[in-house]
C-alpha cells in the first residue's frame, strides 16, 4: 500500500463564487470535466442534494470512463472536499479537493486528489505513479474550468 497526492492549480480571470458554482454543482461538470470526452455514451446519475453537501454523482462507461460515484462531503466558499469511489477499471477510494483563493479579481484553484493505492493499483503504482496518470487530465480540466468560469 503506498500514499498518493496529485495537485495542479491554475489562476482563473473570474470570482470565487462563480468558480465555486461550476464545481459544488455536478450538473456544471459537463462544461469543464476533462473525462467528459472519454465516453459520448457515458450513463449519469445524479442524486442526494440539488448541489453542494450531500449533492451525488454516479457514472457508468466504457472501458476507459470506468464506473464510480462522487459525494460533494464539504462545501465553503474557500473550498470544496469530494468522495470519490472507483469500481471499475479498479476498485479505489479517493479524496478531491478543490480549494479557491481569491486574488484581486481573479482565484487561484488548486485540484488535489489524495489516497491509497492497494492490491494491484499499488503493484501498477509502483511502475507508473498517480501524478503521470492523472496530471494531465487536471491540467484540461483546470483550462477547461478556466473558460467556463471566464465566459
């Protein structure tokens, strides 16, 4: 078993609450969502609260898309913490949070995703790490997030 964390942050031309609306909201992620691509057939179910604290999303997809489930666990303006549950490719629990920083007119967003890698995922981790994984789809997701909150 072996700890993870993965961050990348981006400075975006828009005010806190409206970033914060694009993510306590899963609704919103389809604008900005790096993995909205991977499967144009993606199954998605929303439950629990409209947004914010208690607000779920489940999705089911291909192969590449997987299946799993996020719960929005915190929700302040500052900061957002999410649940997130993989069952398919691999089984994994995951810690998201999204924190915001106002900065003049603009907030600085930081997406770190943390947790443990078990069974095969930390056999996999030890040739391939977290960070190369997933990096790359933070950093669209944080550009795509940009545009959508600057629009």
């Amino acid at each position: 078993m072996s700890s993870f964390e993965v961050t990348r942050s981006t400075t975006v031309d828009a005010a806190p609450e409206n970033v914060h609306a694009l993510i306590d909201d899963f609704h919103e992620w389809q604008k900005w969502s790096p993995w909205e691509d991977v499967d144009p057939n993606l199954e998605r179910t929303y439950s629990g609260a409209e947004k914010g604290v208690g607000a779920k999303y489940a999705w089911k997809g291909n192969r590449k898309a997987g299946q799993g489930s996020m719960e929005i666990a915190g929700s302040a303006p500052e900061r957002i913490d999410i649940a997130l549950t993989f069952l398919k490719p691999f089984k994994a629990d995951h810690d998201i949070r999204f924190g915001m920083v106002p900065s003049g007119g603009s907030t600085e967003v930081t997406w770190t995703m943390s947790g443990e890698q078990k069974g095969l995922a930390a056999i996999f981790g030890k040739f391939v790490s977290m960070d190369k994984l997933v990096g790359k789809d933070f950093e669209k997701g944080l550009a795509r997030l940009k545009t959508a909150a600057e629009a």
